[in-house]
C-alpha cells in the first residue's frame, strides 16, 4: 500500500494503474475509519482493480463553531485498516495541498444543498461538492463509494458528477449499524456513555416509522409523529430535523412511496447525529 501527500504523486501512481489497463475505485474519506468506512472500501475492492482511500479532514465543510478542530485524527490506526484490506493507495493531503493560498473557487450544487443537512448547516455541502470535485479531478476513478448514512451527500454528490460530466459511477453502501441500531459515525467517539445510550433514539424513531410504513401508514405527517413520539420518551436528545423527501431532489413529499427517504439529524449533548431510513426497503 502507497501512502502519498501530494497531488502530483497521485496523479502519478493512479495513472500508472490505469496504463497497466486496471479499473480504479475511490472511497473518499475524512479518517477515523470505522466498519462503516471499510464496508465502502471492500466495496471498491470487489469491483475495482485499483483502490484508492483518501483521508482529509476538510476544513470547508464544516460551519464556525463546528467541530473543525476535535474532530478525531487517528492517522496510524486508519492505515493499519486500510493496509490490512489491501487498499492500493492512500491519498492524505495537506490542507494547503488541497487548498493553495489563494484559492477563490468553489463548487456549488442550487437548492438542493438548502435542504436537510445544508439547511442546518449553511455552506457545508458546498464544502463538499468542492472537495468532492477536486478529488475526483486527481484521482479520475471509474467508480466512486459513498455511503447512504450521509444520504443527502450522496445525492448532491451523484447530481454534481451528472451536472458536470465526470464519467464516475457514484456506488452507494448501505448503512453500517453498530448491535443496536446506532449507525456507525466518527463522531460517536464523542458520546459519553449516557449519551451513547440515548443515541439509539435516532435509530429507533426510524424503525418505528418504518414500521408504520409497512403497516399502511403512507401520510409523511403521521410519519413524523412516529418519530416524533420515540424522540419524546427521550427528552436529552434534541431533535434538529425530520423529515420525509424524495431521495434524488430531497424535496419534501406529503405521501411516502416505496424507497422515499426519511431523515434525523438529533443533538445527543453537543454532538450531532444523523440516521435515515429508505421506506420500505
Ligand atoms: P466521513 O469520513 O464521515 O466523511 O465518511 C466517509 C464515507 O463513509 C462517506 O461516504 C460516508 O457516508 C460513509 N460512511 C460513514 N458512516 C457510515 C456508515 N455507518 N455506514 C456506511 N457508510 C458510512
């Protein structure tokens, strides 16, 4: 496994893959790998030749007083993950390799980025769908991973690839859940064990929607209010947003049909958490 810091080095050692005819996968990543993460690279490693991993904790999409500065780096250990799946190249750059002094231009994807997670968090998809781009740019894969845990990036990141012509096929993983239902995330880590307790109320507020949804219950409103009562019997977690939209728009939609997505995103203490769940599947 190659580890490399610049873009020119891997630029270089993706497209001497590519001239020995092989498909290159990529898994963009920010690090602090959990199975979640590793269940993207096995992913590209059954479908692709060449894989490629890039760690960067990218400083654009995250807001003010958000958690640029804790957020967890575990250099070592993630390499050891990704040493031991046999991933082909590691790309762990600088932020000033990704972001030259000077650097004016962004990436941005209209109305879409407004809704769920961009409507709590001004700006951040543009983060995303800039650093998405300029990886994408360096690394030229065939297939890109994502996961659906972050279902509103994955459908910003498919709708940028499709507006701007990368030919990159965008795979999205399921959701890689820990025993009880709590959905992996790096920012578990931050959860105190009271807390990691009252965490399982994202989790479960969706199983009880789902649930309701595979007994007739297609109203978006009564599906909310499913949610909404699992939440209640636990008043430390504070709710941000749920909601019931089209997977690809993200628009809200007044009746659920068969894969439309519901979305949380809850404060257990400081630490905000996301879940969702595509109906019916
Ligand atoms: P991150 O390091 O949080 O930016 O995540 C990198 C990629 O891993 C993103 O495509 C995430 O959607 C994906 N990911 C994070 N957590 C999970 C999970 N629990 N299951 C599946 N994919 C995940």
């Amino acid at each position: 496994m190659k580890i490399v810091l610049t873009v020119n080095e891997a630029r270089l050692a993706v497209r001497d893959a590519r001239q020995q005819g092989k498909t290159i996968g990529f898994v963009p990543t920010m690090g602090a790998l959990h199975e979640g993460h590793m269940s993207l690279v096995r992913a590209a490693k059954a479908g692709c030749d060449f894989v490629v991993a890039s760690i960067f904790v990218n400083p654009t999409q995250f807001g003010p007083n958000e958690d640029l500065a804790k957020y967890p780096r575990t250099f070592e250990a993630d390499r050891q993950k990704l040493e031991a799946e046999h991933v082909d190249l590691v790309f762990a750059p600088t932020v000033d390799e990704m972001y030259p002094q000077g650097a004016v231009t962004f990436v941005t994807a209209e109305g879409i980025t407004d809704r769920l997670d961009g409507r709590s968090r001004p700006g951040h998809f543009r983060g995303v769908t800039t650093v998405v781009a300029k990886l994408f740019h360096i690394v030229e894969p065939d297939l890109a991973f994502f996961g659906q845990k972050d279902a509103a990036q994955a459908a910003i990141v498919r709708r940028m690839a499709r507006d701007l012509m990368f030919p990159i096929e965008i795979v999205v993983a399921p959701i890689v859940r820990e025993a009880d239902g709590l959905a992996l995330s790096s920012r578990n880590a931050y959860l105190s064990p009271a807390e990691r307790t009252q965490a399982t109320a994202l989790s479960r507020a969706l199983r009880e929607a789902q649930s309701r949804y595979r007994s007739g219950e297609i109203d978006s409103t009564r599906l909310i209010s499913a949610a909404q009562e699992v939440f209640a019997s636990e008043p430390a977690v504070r709710v941000d947003y749920i909601e019931v939209v089209d997977p690809e728009t993200l628009e809200p939609v007044a009746k659920a049909t068969s894969g439309t997505l519901l979305a949380v995103a809850a404060f257990v203490g400081s630490t905000r958490l996301i879940d969702n769940v595509l109906l019916g599947a």
